[in-house]
C-alpha cells in the first residue's frame, strides 16, 4: 500500500483526473463533507468485487483520519487490486490543507459517537456500581478493556458497530 499526502494526493488527481478518489467513511459524514470529487463507498459495506474499477487502476482511498481508508486498501490489496493508495491524515487533513471540499448537513463523526458512547457506557456502570450493585463496575471495566484493545490494535469493534446504527446509513 503506498501512502500520500492529502496535498500530493490533490496533485496527482489535478494531473490526471481520471483517478478516482473513495471515500469510505459513513453516508453521513460523508455527506456532511467531503473533499471535491470524491466517491462514497463506506468500509462497512465495501465489497472489492462489487466496485466499478479495474484492478490495475490507481485508486485513492480516504476517510476522516486516515484509519479506516488504510483498512479498506487492505481489503483491496487483498482481493487483487494492484494500485490502492492511502490518504494521509483524510479529510481532517484536507481540509486543514485548505483543499476543495463539498459541504452538506453537518453529522456528528464517527470517532466522535464511540467517544459518547464509551463514556456513556463507563458512568452508567460506575453509577451501577456504587449505587445498585458491585457488579455494575463490570461493565465500566470491560468497556476500558475494550479501548484499551482498539488502541493496540488499531480496531475499533464499537465503531463498526456505531456505522451501521440508521442515522450513519444512507
């Protein structure tokens, strides 16, 4: 997998126009922005066959961060596509880059709701825990566990889940 800049990534395309850039994050933040041109094929969903390219194109792959695009390039990588490239830093990068987005309704990042909900999840059982049962504290503590698990490992099982909730769908 070759990784670019958001800026050469922009170059490149600049220059030859016909490569497509894929942005695999959630409808809805793709929809709420996007950088300029590109295509929606969310990870959740992304199935390397069913993908209108050809294996020996140059593909740019995006998201928010740079993450999940790099996933979905394994995946491609995977399934025989010999060209798939990483954009660094996704479109928090390109937009701090001052590069061309299309702007929608604003949707709350992904990153954003596992944040939410991991907290959530941490005082709901801390409550539980001091205040109905001792047991409570369990949930707090596996909820840390699994963080801890999605920091290591570069995995978020929480996020995936999240991405198919309906107001991530399209």
């Amino acid at each position: 997998m070759k990784n670019l800049s958001v800026v050469e990534s922009h170059r490149e395309r600049r220059a030859k126009p016909s490569i497509p850039l894929i942005d695999v994050r959630t409808p809805a933040e793709f929809r709420s922005v996007h950088a300029e041109g590109a295509l929606n094929h969310p990870l959740e969903s992304l199935e390397a066959e069913a993908l209108p390219f050809e294996k020996s194109e140059t593909l740019h792959l995006i998201c928010q961060s740079g993450g999940r695009s790099a996933k979905a390039c394994q995946l491609l990588e995977a399934a025989g596509y010999e060209a798939v490239v990483n954009i660094e830093g996704g479109t928090a990068a390109w937009q701090a880059a001052r590069l061309p987005v299309a702007e929608g309704k604003k949707a709350m990042s992904l990153e954003r709701q596992v944040r939410i909900a991991a907290g959530s999840l941490i005082v709901v059982g801390a409550a539980v825990g001091c205040f109905v049962h001792p047991g409570g504290c369990g949930l707090s503590a596996f909820v840390g566990a699994g963080l801890v698990f999605a920091g290591l490992t570069d995995t978020c099982a929480m996020g995936m889940l999240i991405a198919k909730m309906p107001w991530n769908r399209g």
